[in-house]
C-alpha cells in the first residue's frame, strides 16, 4: 500500500505544482504590466524598474493562497483522469484500493495542503502585503482607503469619539487626522479637532499643526465655539498602530488574529462588524476548501474515459471549481446584506459541495 501511496502522492503533486507555476507566471505578467505602467506616477520619487519587480514578486504569496485550492482540483482531477483512462486504477483497485481507502489516502495528502494554504494566507502572504503596502506608501503615495480615509470610534468616560485619518504613511505617520467628540449622554458635539500629522506614542497619538474646537454650550443662546492653535497635542486613546492599519487594509489580506481582534474593537464599540466577521470564518474555512476539491476530484477515478476524453472531463471540473469560488464569493456578499451568521455564510458553500461531491462519489461505487 506504501508503493500505492507514493505513485499518487507523486503524481498529484507534480501536477498540483506545475498547475499552480502555471497560474503563477500568468499573474506574474498581469501584475508585472501594470506595475510597470505605474513607473511613470513614481519616478519623482525614485521608484524604479526594480522596485517594480520586488512589489510584482511580493504579490506571489497572495496568489498563492487564492490559487491552492483551484490547482489542487486541477491538478487532481487530472492525475485521477489519467490514471483511469490508463487503467491504472482499476489495477490499483483490484490490487486493495477499496473506494473508502482511496479517499483517505487523497484526505491525508489534502491535509498538507491545507497547512501549506493556512500558512501562507495567515503568515507569507500578510507580511509580503505589509511590505508592498511599505513599498507603495514610500513610493506611490500613502495608505488610504478610498478619498474619504478610514473611519474609527473610541469611548471614553462619558464621551465617544468619531476619528477619521486620511492617509498613513509608511513609518506610521497619520496625516489628515480629524477627532469628533461627543457627548454619549445628549449626543452633542462637544469638540472638533484638526491635525496635519501625528504618530503614535505611549500616551496615545501625538499630534502637530492642531486645530482644536470647543463648542460650548450655553444656556439660553447658540453654542459658543472656541478656537485654540497648538503646535503639538496629545491625545490619550486605545486605538493603536495596528488597529489603524486594519482599517485602511482590505479584510481579506489580514491575519486571522489580526481580524479577531479588529472585530472585538469594533463590537467594544458598538459597530457594526459583520463583514470582518464573514471574512474572518472565510479565512478560517478557506483552507479547508482543499479537503473540498479532493473531494470533488476523486469521483473522475471511477468513470470510464476514453482517450480523447480526458481533456472535456478535465475542463468540466475545472468549471465547478470554479463556480465553487463563485458561490463562495456570493454567499459572502449575501451573508452581508442579509445579516446571516457569519459562520454559516462562510461554511455554506464548502457544506455543500462536500455534500454533493460525496454522493456523486457514492453513486459511481454503488453502481460499479
């Protein structure tokens, strides 16, 4: 059995590899044209052919991680095609390959690449992001989301704060820093205040170039506003370097961690969370999804090919691989505008393809 082992083991993951090279060295192109098309935007600030290159190859981890899945069924599928068109399987069947044993030695090799999935989307490939992140805010212009920057609340003692940054530059200057404070007993603005720049410190952020606002309020008549200019101030608050940066990030390109704990500050301060939370248990079930297209690959063994049919059966289940990650992306999106539970969202498509990849796979055993 150890000799069985080894030939698929083999065969699968040479062909796992040369399918994901393959999707590799295609995104390799797409993303190396258009970071050339932005040496233009950059050259006054030095960027140059090899830092396009070093932001091209710090992309690959991220590929990576979305391609695995979908060159695990590829490739897979076509070391199962193939055996079976060759009569090998059948062989390997008659020789002790019980369907059930079958599925556990691919389950067990599906487990590596679950590891080797959940290491790179939760490790290689934020880390790689962070550096092209670095790269871009040094060269192409600062972190930012969108024209209106990232939004972010605070509670302390008896008010709430609205804080907006527009951009976050590459050594963690926060530019464009505005700070609405409220009162949480009547919800009257009690203070607006204005920074250029600031960085963060151990008391909280330290800010320059401030324009402070007081709206006092008096009884009888309109709120009197008081302007005061100072050249530093320091505002004590929680918020630190990394829960900014969660903000200004795409969920999906952040730690599992690091989205747990973007998701408790928001929910600490009565925001909505629920498209962290369904990107979180994607994150969390993503890497499963190669149990998954195990799954859906081995029923091909159990069909009878003829030579010149291996390429449709092949490009077939490259289709519902494909419409596997449609769906996923659907029911994330769908799971945020209806407010489902994030899990059940998440867990939705792998729960369903396992399902009917297990009866097709129990249909063709019982029939032959």
């Amino acid at each position: 059995m150890n000799t069985i082992r080894h030939l698929i083991y083999r065969e699968v993951l040479r062909a796992v590899g040369f399918v994901a090279l393959a999707f590799l060295a295609l995104f390799f192109f797409f993303d190396l044209v258009d970071a050339l098309g932005q040496l233009e935007r950059g050259a006054g600030r030095g960027y140059h052919a090899g830092h396009a290159l070093l932001n091209v190859a710090l992309q690959v981890p991220s590929h990576l991680y979305e391609l695995l899945p979908i060159a695990v069924l590829i490739g897979t599928i076509y070391v199962m095609a193939q055996l079976a068109a060759s009569s090998q399987f059948t062989i390997l069947r008659t020789s002790g390959l019980g369907p059930l044993r079958a599925l556990g030695m691919l389950l067990v090799l599906a487990l590596g690449f679950v590891a080797l999935t959940f290491v790179c989307g939760d490790y290689v490939a934020p880390e790689a992001n962070r550096a092209v992140q670095n790269l871009q805010a040094r060269f192409l212009g600062d972190i930012t989301v969108g024209r209106t920057g990232a939004w972010l609340k605070e509670r302390r003692d008896d008010s709430q704060y609205a804080v907006n940054v527009g951009t976050m530059s590459a050594d963690g200057t926060l530019n464009q820093v505005q700070i609405f404070q409220f009162s949480i007993a009547d919800g009257r603005l009690l203070t607006m205040t204005k920074a250029s720049r600031g960085h963060f410190s151990d008391q909280g952020w330290t800010l320059q170039a401030v324009e402070q606002r007081n709206f006092e309020q008096v009884p009888q008549a309109e709120p009197r506003v008081q302007v005061q200019r100072l050249d530093e101030w320091v505002w004590p608050n929680a918020l630190s370097q990394d829960t900014v940066a969660a903000a200004l990030l795409n969920p999906n390109r952040m730690q599992t961690l690091d989205l747990f704990r973007y998701i408790r500050h928001l929910q600490s301060n009565q925001q909505s969370a629920q498209r962290y939370e369904i990107e979180f248990w994607r994150k969390v079930f993503y890497p499963l999804s190669c149990l998954v297209m195990v799954v859906l690959a081995l029923p091909f063994a159990y069909l009878h090919f003829r030579t010149g049919n291996i390429t449709g059966y092949v490009f077939v289940g490259v289709l519902v691989g494909i419409s596997f990650f449609l769906l996923n992306n659907v029911f994330g999106f769908i799971g945020n505008l209806r407010n489902w539970e994030p899990w059940l969202a998440a867990a939705a498509p792998g729960v369903i393809y396992s399902v009917l990849s297990l009866a097709a796979f129990g249909w063709l055993v019982l029939r032959q």
